[in-house]
C-alpha cells in the first residue's frame, strides 16, 4: 500500500517514528511529509536524527513543495495518517486552509474519498477543539486521539507506544502485530498481520 505519513508539531514524535518503523517493515510505500514544528517537536522529544526519520520513508516531501504528486487527487494513495497532529494542522484540514502541503495532501485525501486518520494530540480540550474535531469528521476524517489502552496490561511505555501505533495502522486497515486484541480479561492475544 501507498500512505502518506505527515508529522507535525504536536507532542508524540515517538509515535510517528514507531509507525514508520512499522510501515518499512510491513513493505508499505511511505510518502513523508514533515513540518518544521514537527522537526523541532522530533529533536525535542527523542534522540532520533532528523535524517534517521526520513530514511524509514519511501519518500520525503518538502512541506513547502506544491508540485509533490502528493498535492494532486490524482497521484493514488491508500490513504493519510498525521501523527501526532496539532491543532493547528486538524484547523487547517476543518476548514480547508491547504497552506502548506501537508494540509493539501490532507485535503486531497478527503476530496478523494481516501482515508484520512488525524491522530490529535491536545488536552484538555475546549469548545473550539471539539468543534474542528466535529467538522473534520463530519468532512470524513478520523479523529484519532493517541491514548494508551489500560486494559491491555501494557508494561512499558515502548508497550504503550506500540499498543496506539498498533491500532492507528489497524484502523487504517493494515492488519499488524503491535497491539493485542481484546478477547475479555486474560484473553488477549496478538493480531496476526
């Protein structure tokens, strides 16, 4: 499968590495879209070069470049996930403000019927969060807050990492090992990929 990955500045830069990690070993085409914020949020948060995380990409795109195929319904993709998306970037895409190439590649998604996961990542919210978040599902976007699954016993925060990765990607149809399923209490097991 072909997924656009976009990474903005929102707390949670881990979360988006592990899923490209996964994607690569998966096989999928990843096509990266990284915004400043997302950079400083990246070199913030982790260890992890930027370079590092441009090389589990397939292909990176400048978030400034309007001539990526990305800004174009008719270049075909399997669908978008940002992750971790800021507010800023669940605004644009509510309210079609494609002034960059992530919020057009988001935007091109959504006009193409494709899936589109925003993984947002703010709290607490007020009225005004929870109203772009409405309108942007109301447009056909998933609206996907990364929170850890208490239930599934995790025991790390790589556990909790995985666990949300895990179920991002499942959401976006791309069956995966990361999370367990829930089977009721001392049941779950492993989703085979």
């Amino acid at each position: 499968m072909r997924i656009v990955v976009g990474i903005s500045g929102a707390s949670g830069a881990v979360l988006a590495i592990r899923a490209l990690e996964a994607l690569k070993a998966m096989g999928h085409e990843t096509h990266l879209i990284l915004s400043d914020a997302g950079k400083m949020t990246i070199a913030a948060e982790t260890d992890v070069p930027i370079k590092r995380v441009e090389s589990l990409a397939t292909r990176v795109h400048s978030n400034k470049d309007f001539n990526s195929p990305l800004a174009s319904g008719s270049y075909r993709t399997d669908g978008m996930l940002i992750l971790p998306c800021s507010i800023k970037t669940l605004s644009a895409v509510a309210h079609c403000y494609a002034s960059d190439l992530l919020a057009r590649a988001a935007d091109v998604t959504l006009k193409e019927g494709r899936p589109l996961l925003l993984a947002v990542r703010e709290t607490p919210l007020h009225a005004g969060h929870l109203k772009i978040m409405q309108q942007a599902a109301a447009m056909g976007a998933v609206i996907f807050p990364p929170l850890p699954a208490f239930y599934a016993n995790l025991r790390s925060l790589e556990d909790m990492v995985d666990n949300m990765v895990g179920r991002i990607l499942d959401r976006m149809g791309l069956r995966n090992e990361l999370f367990r399923v829930w089977q009721g209490p001392e049941r779950g097991e492993k989703r085979e990929g």
